[in-house]
C-alpha cells in the first residue's frame, strides 16, 4: 500500500514538474512572438520615417526652386490656395524657412537656413578673426597665437609665425603626431586640431577649468559663427545677431537695427528684407562703408535638416546643399537616429 502511494505520489510530482516546463514553455513562446512583433513593429516605422526625411530634401529642392518666382505681391486667391507659398517667400527674401508636412500617417519636419549668414573661416582676414574672437568671448591676449596658428594651419608653406605652430615645430612632435593640413578646412569642428582651439573656445565654456576658480575664464565660443561654405560675404538676410557683430563698427545696438530693418515687413507683402548691399547701407544709417564689400543679400549655399516622425520613431538628415538656381548638389550629409 506504501508503494502505491510513493508511486501516486511520484507521478503527481512529476505531472506538476511537467505542467511547469509547459507553461514556462509557452510564455517563452509568447515573449518571443511579442518581441517579435515588437520589433517588427519598430522597423516598419523606421523604415517610414527615413523615407520621410529623405521626401524632406526633395521638398527642400522644390522650395528653393519655387522661391525664384514669388514675389510677395501675389493675389490672396493664390496665395491662400499654396501650402508653399510662406516659406518659399522667405527663402526668396534671404531667410531661413520652417515647414511642417504632413504625409503618409507620419510627418516631415524641414528647415532651410542660408549657410552664408555665418561667417567661411578659410576667407577670414585677421580683422576678421578679431571680432569673431571678441564676439565669442574670447580674451584679447589669446587672439594672436589663435590667428597665427590658424593661418599656419591652412597656408602651403612651412614657416611658423611668431605665435604660429607648423608640422616641424609642433604638431610633428606631439605625442600622436600629425601634420599641418597645409590647405583650407573642410569642417569647421576641423579646428580642435589647431595649435589653441579647444572645446571651449569653438563650443564655449570653460577656457581655463584646471586654474583656480576665481581665475577661471567663461567663453560664449566661435563655432556658431562659422561655417566652411560660400564665398566669405555674410548674408545680412539670414545673419543672426552675433554674427552681424562681427563685422566692421558693428556692435550690439547696430546689429539689433539690422534685424529689426530687415524683418518688419518680413512674413507679408512689404518686403522689408534688404535688396542688395546698397539698400542696406541706405536703410540702417551710420554703417561703416568697409561693410558694403563683405556682405551679400542673396545664397546659393543652404543648410537643410529634414526630421522624418513617424509614431514614435525619428530619423534626421542634416545636409549642405548647393542650389545655382536650377539643381541642388548636395556638399555635405549626414543621417541620424
């Protein structure tokens, strides 16, 4: 009789150790199939969101080619009938444009700025590395060993400046050496390799953190400033106030006129922006006449960030285009999460 019960009990054991394995079984399965799904779930809608971010260049291409042909005197019939028509008109007056599209259940976030509303360092005299490095904060006495190890940097020869750096002298001889690039920049974040441009000084921050607190220097920084695009006259349609600073007599107050000259009749028909270089020097009074050579009021360099949203899931394309009035070229891209 003890038998049959050690052996009733047995097999209930071993029932129960089974019913578990099966039910540890299934919810494995059921995990799986649900990661799966989920999975699946993600990769579909990353998938639509880079096809719209990708649809967001080709509708950046459309508006830079729409902008040739608006003036801002058009009908209201025709105005209020195309969904273009406000950012198209802002790329024509020199501005930047931000549109929303929505399509294909998800949507395209674009933004068009003129890339030559910041400064080309590799056409930077030394003047103008003067109120770049003013504007950013940057203190007076580190202004020429940045100037001099910069054009050290880009020229062809060999022979260091006074507060210079060449291959020979100093980058040849760092611990990982490397050479002077001898030529212009291809990215502005190219700098960190020259001789004195730190973090700080291209993004701002701390130039000195391992001084004593109380004789620690906050820098605002240059890269806003900058670009390695156009033909080094700044677009004073798109130029943000720092930028506008660091042209020749231009301060604060002076910077702040241009903007507000340029944009009061900027998103309807009264075209306040600037028409060209003369009509700037007319419309702000009292500007320096060594401005009117190095500014422009038109682009063909621009930068497109193209943000396609589809559910949850983003995808970002971030490009320099080239745009002759006829095609884009794209110079620069870049994909991201």
């Amino acid at each position: 009789m003890r038998n049959v019960r050690q052996r009733g009990g047995s097999a209930l054991l071993i029932a129960l150790w089974t019913i578990a394995l099966l039910a540890l079984l299934v919810l494995t399965f059921t995990f799986d199939i649900f990661l799966e799904t989920k999975l699946t779930a993600y990769s579909r809608s990353r998938r639509h969101a880079e096809y719209l971010s990708l649809s967001g260049i080709s509708v950046a291409e459309m508006l830079l080619d729409r902008q040739r042909s608006v003036s801002g005197n058009e009908t209201e019939d025709l105005t209020a009938s195309d969904t273009w028509y406000p950012a198209a008109l802002l790329l024509s007056r020199g501005s930047s444009a931000t549109v929303t599209v929505p399509l294909g259940g998800g949507e395209i976030r674009l933004t068009i700025t003129p890339e030559p509303g910041k400064r080309n360092v590799n056409k930077l005299s030394d003047e103008d590395w003067e109120g770049i490095l003013k504007v950013g904060d940057i203190p007076q006495e580190y202004w020429p060993g940045l100037i001099d190890t910069f054009n050290d940097w880009i020229d062809t020869d060999s022979l260091p400046r006074s507060d210079g750096a060449e291959t020979a002298d100093y980058y040849g001889t760092l611990p990982k050496p490397y050479q002077a690039r001898n030529g212009p920049v291809d990215t502005v974040r190219e700098l960190l390799l020259v001789k004195g441009f730190s973090e700080a000084v291209l993004s701002g921050g701390l130039l000195n953190p391992d001084s004593p607190k109380e004789q620690q220097i906050s820098v605002s920084g240059i890269q806003d400033m900058l670009t390695t695009y156009g033909d080094g006259k700044v677009n004073v349609n798109a130029a943000d106030r720092r930028v506008l600073m660091t042209l020749p007599g231009v301060d604060a107050l002076v910077a702040n006129a241009i903007i507000e000259e340029r944009t009061s009749g900027i998103a309807g028909a009264n075209n306040s922006s600037f028409k060209n270089e003369g009509d700037l020097m007319s419309r702000v009074p009292g500007l320096d006449a060594a401005i009117q050579p190095r500014v422009t009021t038109r682009s063909q360099y621009f930068r497109v960030t193209s943000v396609g949203v589809f559910g949850p899931v983003t995808r970002s394309i971030r490009a320099i285009v080239y745009f002759d009035g006829s095609r884009l070229s794209v110079l620069q891209w870049r994909e991201e999460p």
